[in-house]
C-alpha cells in the first residue's frame, strides 16, 4: 500500500477507518503508521516474534549507522536532511539489534535538544522549525534510549513505556 492510498483512509478528524464498518481503533491508526517505515516494521515484527536471529545484525548495524549525517541527526534514507523522529525509528531498530553503541549518541542527544522549542515546548523536524506532536513524541522515545535524566525506558518494538509493556503483556 503507498503512503497516498493510505492517506486517503485518513478520517477529517486526522483518525484513520480500519474496516469496512468504518470503526476507529488506534491499533489500526499505528499500523497504518508504520506501515510507513518498512525497516522499522520488519525488526520490530522480528523482535515480537523472538525472530531477530534471521537478521544479519552488523549488515543491518551498518546501514542504520549510515543514517547519522554531521549535525549528529538522523535521516530515514541516504542524502535526505535529518529529521528528529528517525531518532525514534533508527535508534529503535539499532537498540533492537544490539547495535546502538555504532552512532554517536552525544552527537544525537545534541541534535534532538536543538528541536525543543524552549519557550512553548515541544520538538519539531529540524532546529527552527514548528514543533508538532508527532516530532515530540518521536524526540523524546529518542531521548529515552539515550537515557537521558527524567525520560522513561521505552520499549523499542511497541513504542510504549517499558513499565506498560510489562503491565500489559506480562502483568507484572
């Protein structure tokens, strides 16, 4: 399915349809979300599964790896611009895969800190830019896996609270 048959299941109200009846469920509005970013998908579909022995982990590694431009960002693909929710979708699949001691954590940490909107909050795309909430919720997942003071532990296959996934599948 390509990102514009899925935008056209798009609801006004920014919901997305799940099935024929028309129902709305936030299952159906994050698979269609990730249906968007097919890396992503397949490790963290792999990592449910207790499948990630069938990744080549470094040949993975390195391609994510490469993803890390000079600002200390992250793009979703080469000779793109940096954009703070790869540093949900990449750092997810590197820490999924062991390999997210490959990027320069420091260097990412600064990039996603030169989004926040220091006066209103939020993050946004790049520095300078509008924040949103999607570059919010993405930038500070990101800050989560760099362990950074006051940010809960993210689960990188479910994109939840590590304490929620615990709860909701292993009751504890």
């Amino acid at each position: 399915m390509l990102s514009s048959d899925i935008a056209g299941l798009q609801n006004e109200d920014g919901s997305f349809s799940g099935d024929i009846w028309g129902e709305v469920d936030t299952r159906t509005e994050k698979l269609f979300l990730c249906s968007l970013f097919e890396v992503f998908c397949c490790v963290a579909a792999l990592a449910i599964t207790g499948a990630l022995h069938y990744v080549d982990k470094d040949l993975l590694g390195w391609w994510l790896c490469e993803r890390q431009v000079k600002s200390g960002g992250l793009n979703g693909r080469p000779e793109k611009l940096p954009d703070v929710c790869y540093s949900w979708w990449v750092l997810s699949s590197l820490t999924m895969i062991d390999r997210a001691h490959w990027i320069s954590k420091e260097k990412l940490l600064k990039f996603i800190l030169s989004c926040q909107d220091m006066e209103n909050g939020g993050i946004s795309d790049r520095p300078d830019d509008t924040v949103d909430i999607f570059h919010t919720y993405f930038g500070v997942a990101g800050l989560s896996f760099l362990e950074y003071p006051g940010v809960k532990a993210i689960d990188p296959a479910h994109a939840l609270p590590v304490d929620v996934v615990d709860r909701i599948f292993f009751r504890q």
